[in-house]
C-alpha cells in the first residue's frame, strides 16, 4: 500500500467546494482552454515502438491505445512525483537547521505544488498509477525516513539531478506544446532543488548506518532501471493480451532495453560520483548496479 503520512500517496481530496475555491484562487490562473490534446503526448518513436514488429503488425486502433496507455504512464508517474515531493519538501523544512535553509525548502514546497496544479489538467485520472508501482514504493518510504542524508542524496542529488534530464527530454519530445512548455518550466525549480541538495549533503557528515542505507536504497532504485522499459512492455501486454516469456524477451530486444538502461543507468552514476561519495560508488559497482540486463533477465 502507498498509506504514507508525509509522502501523502492517499491523501483524499476534499469535498469541500468552499476550500477548492480558496486554493484556486491562490493558484496561478491556469489559462485559456487549448482545445483538444493529442491521444498520446509522446509518439512510437520516442518509445522505440517503431522497432517493435508486435506493435507494427497492430491495428491503427490498437496502437492508438498502446501509445495513450505508455504516454498516460510517464504523465502520471510525474504527478506521482511531484504529489510526493510536496510532502517531502514541507517535511525538510522542519528538517532545516538554519534560516535560509528553511525559507528555501519553503519555497521549494510552492514549486511542488504548483507543478502537482498544473499537471492535472493534463491527466483527469491520476490514479492510473496502481498501488504496487515498485518505484513509488520506494521513493515512499524514503520519505517517511529521518536519516537527512539518505533524504538529501537520493532524494535531491540523485533523483533531482534525474529529474532534470527527464523532463527535459519530455519537453523536447513531446507532442503537445502546452505540455512541452510546462516541463520546459519545471526545470528552473528543479535545478535549484538539485543544486541545494548537492550543497547540503556535501556539508553533511554521513555516518556508516546512513552510507549502508544510501546502498540499499540506491542498489533497488538501479534495479527497477536495470530491467528496461517495463512499462512499455505492460501497455503492449494490457492491449495485446497475454505475451509468453519468450515474447517479452524479444519486444524488450527490439525495444534495445539494454541500450535503454545502458544509458540511464550511466547518467545516475555520474549525479552519485562526487568527492564524499566514492564509497557509494564503489559498493554499487561490485554489485553491477550500473550494467544494465540483457532482456532474457528482465522479465
């Protein structure tokens, strides 16, 4: 279950019109209405779908809907995020332990939800994401922690400086331009998100305990990137039907998940490697964190 108190997964949403009205008022106005969007916000090349002959040999109609189900998942693990990040923000400004420290991490809460507001036009049913999403889960139970510098680090250093790159990409890639422009937006407030939480940690003395906590928590984040794009492999699966092994073990060729993983596993090293962080680095190394799997092991 994702019942976290400060991530807030389960928070319900009030019935109360008379406090909708107040937090729409206190929020940015959202905007003109810009018509119709796109079925899917990002098209079978940015997927790699194009690549995968289950998909070719499909109907208009189905990959239609394989496209909606992928591009719907990547929106909605975004408002998932960023739904967390409120929590986790207002949590590290009690957390803070001098003044500037906490006026920025309340700034930073602002910048989660105004960016959780503006998603949700975008995704009328957020709740798409299931309550076993490993992913989710996990970032959770981060939250829900007291170590500061497991908080910092995979948090604000690693996921952060994740962020940058991803949203970026969704940006340049996506096919609605009101969508587009919104990532584009979020990437000023995530780079200062990750730029506070690599100044922090760097003047933070991290204990043994906290380094062994950073490994595991880090050893299971690699995994989940490890395996390749599940969840394309979950959208071709929800309109196609039952796939057999051996049918995922080729889609997940043709959709070059090695490559796939190849390279985002190498970005994250790169945000983990820094002058305190070698250990780190070196412990998940002899675990071949970083090697991505070859599809006949991700599924």
């Amino acid at each position: 279950m994702l019942a976290n108190s400060i991530a807030g997964l389960n928070l319900p949403h009030s019935p109360n019109p008379l406090l909708h009205r107040v937090l729409a008022a206190a929020l940015p106005a959202a905007g003109d209405d810009r018509g119709d969007r796109p079925v899917a916000y990002w098209d079978a090349p940015y997927f790699q779908l194009d690549q995968v002959q289950v998909f070719q040999t499909a109907t208009a109609e189905e990959q239609a809907h394989i496209l909606h189900l992928a591009s719907h998942s990547l929106l909605a693990e975004a408002y998932w995020i960023e739904k967390t990040g409120v929590g986790y923000m207002a949590k590290m400004v009690l957390l803070s332990e001098t003044q500037e420290e906490r006026m920025l991490y309340g700034l930073f809460t602002a910048d989660e939800t105004l960016h959780l507001s503006q998603l949700c036009p975008f995704l009328p049913d957020p709740e798409f994401i299931p309550e076993q999403n490993p992913f989710l889960s996990l970032l959770a139970g981060v939250v829900e922690g007291d170590d500061k510098a497991l908080l910092l680090f995979v948090l604000q250093v690693v996921l952060e400086g994740w962020g940058l790159s991803h949203y970026r990409r969704l940006s340049q890639t996506c096919r609605d331009h009101a969508l587009a422009a919104l990532f584009s937006s979020f990437l000023q407030a995530e780079a200062r998100h990750h730029a506070t939480g690599t100044i922090l940690f760097d003047q933070t003395a991290v204990s043994a305990r906290s380094r062994t906590n950073i490994i595991e928590v880090l050893a299971t984040f690699l995994r989940m990137v490890q395996v390749g794009p599940q969840s394309v492999l979950t959208a071709i699966e929800q309109v196609k039907g039952h796939l057999s092994r051996a049918q995922k073990i080729q889609i997940l060729a043709e959709l070059d998940a090695v490559t796939h993983s190849g390279t985002r596993l190498q970005l994250l090293r790169s945000l983990m490697t820094g002058a305190t962080t070698g250990a780190i680095v070196a412990s998940l190394e002899a675990q071949a964190a970083f090697e991505p799997l070859p599809p006949d092991q991700c599924v």
